[in-house]
C-alpha cells in the first residue's frame, strides 16, 4: 500500500463512516478495486481517524456527558436520581445513550460469526444497501417529529440502539439506521442526527478495541499510517459537518437514490460476473 492508496482508503472512511451510505461496503469496493488485502492494523487507524473526528467535532458535549453521568451517579447515592433526570437534559442524554449502546453491543458479541459471514458475499451488501435506501426513503415520508431530549423515552434509545446493531451487517449504514430511527421515533431532525453521531462514539471505540487486539505488526510505512489517519480524520469531520446541515435544510434522498443505484449496480455486477 502506498500513500495515495492509504488517502483514498482514509476518505472513503472518513466520509462513508457519517454520511448514510455504508462505510464497510465502501471498503471492501475500493479495498477490491485497488487489489489491496485487508490490513486490520491500518483498519483500526482509520476507526481511529474517525473517532477522534467525531470526538472533536463534539467535544463540549462530550465533556457535559461525563460531568452528568458522574453527577447522575452521585444523584443515585443521594436519591435523586429521577429528579436529576427530569431537571438536568444532559443527564438524561447520558442514560439514552447508555441503554442505546448496549444492543449493538450484545449483537456484536453474540451475532459476531453470523455478521462476519455476511461479508463473504458481496451480493449481501448490494442488498443491505438497498434496505439502507429503503429507510432513508421511509423516515422521509414520517411526520416530522418534534421531540428534544426531553421528550425522548428510554424505548426510543432502545429502539435507536437496536438499528445501530443491525448496521453491523455490510450495506447497513449506521448512520443511515440510526437516524431513521430517530425520526420514526419522533425526534426532530437536528436531535436525530446529533444522538446518532454521539451514538457512534462507543460503537467506534469499541470497533477499535476489538481490531486492535488482533494487531500483530504494522506492516506498512509510518508515511501510509499517518496518510491514512489523517484523510480519515479530516473527512469524518467535514462529513459530519455536511449531514448536519443537510439534514436541517434539505432531504436525505439523495443518500437513499445514492444507495439504490449502488446497490443494484453491485448485484447486477455479482451476478454476471461471480
């Protein structure tokens, strides 16, 4: 791998991983058409990349996320734990977020063979895009809903949750699920958006944990490594950027026209040429 191939990786994840179109399908397209192989070491710095873009871009919120669940945790001691919820917004952003995190994580743990088989076939992720469109498509036509953080009910989180599990599968955006079902839930575009990015955080870091322990070497140059981390760290941000304000002023179709005429284009391609 080269350095320009290690930017076109990075910006593709970059991009890919916010935007609602599906990052592994992404990489394992432009990881095929550049005749690269999977690198797990390279891989984990571009989670890595993007992690510390979406961090960034959500830095102050972040820091009120952790001073509330310290303050919520010291509210149980108290018993005002309820109360803190009802009265303080981050508090109870903190705890949706929680209970939002968990089913990706079970999924992970306990789907993980069932998901990775999905990748052995790339007609999956022609038909995994399809259903990402197919939500975008869907939530477009929902009510548009009015809910802040405090109108938001734990089964809402659980329901979002759920849809960020299901994204483990190729084709499935994360982004794409989870933001479909916030608006399905209820919730208004802007706050749609910002819990899925929030979301992501613990179901990138855990991503990035989980490769990390199957690192044995790098085994490419520090120039590709900081190349890469780098494209996919300033991409993941403008993306996140970019959807934010798509989202509040225009319409997420183009996204779902995007994931349809990909994925019928890489199951046509499959099927002539298997």
């Amino acid at each position: 791998m080269d350095i320009i191939q290690a930017i076109i990786l990075g910006v593709i994840q970059g991009l890919t991983e916010f935007l609602p179109v599906s990052s592994s399908a992404h990489l394992v397209f432009i990881t095929d058409i550049l005749g690269l192989q999977q690198n797990v070491a390279f891989d984990t710095l571009l989670h890595l990349g993007t992690l510390v873009a979406v961090v960034g871009y959500f830095w102050r919120d972040i820091v009120k996320i952790i001073t509330s669940f310290i303050s919520s945790i010291m509210d149980i001691f108290s018993g005002k734990f309820k109360e803190g919820l009802k009265e303080k917004p981050f508090k109870k952003l903190t705890w949706l977020l929680v209970v939002g995190t968990i089913p990706a994580g079970l999924m992970g743990i306990l789907l993980q063979k069932q998901f990775e088989a999905l990748f052995n076939s790339v007609i999956y992720v022609g038909f995994f895009l399809i259903i990402t469109g197919l939500l975008l498509w869907g939530a477009e036509r929902v009510k548009p809903g009015e809910k802040d953080v405090e109108d938001i009910s734990f089964k809402n989180a659980l329901v979002i949750g759920i849809a960020q599990g299901i994204a483990i599968a190729p084709g499935i955006s994360r982004s794409g699920a989870t933001i479909s079902a916030g608006l399905f839930s209820g919730l208004n575009r802007e706050l749609a958006a910002r819990f899925s990015f929030l979301l992501s955080i613990p179901a990138i870091l855990g991503a990035v944990l989980v490769q990390a322990k199957d690192i044995t070497s790098f085994d490419v140059s520090t120039g590709v490594l900081i190349a890469g981390f780098l494209s996919a760290l300033i991409f993941g941000y403008l993306a996140i950027k970019l959807l934010l304000k798509i989202i509040k002023e225009r319409t997420l179709m183009i996204f779902a026209y995007y994931c349809w005429i990909v994925g019928i284009a890489v199951i046509i391609i499959s099927l002539v040429h298997p």
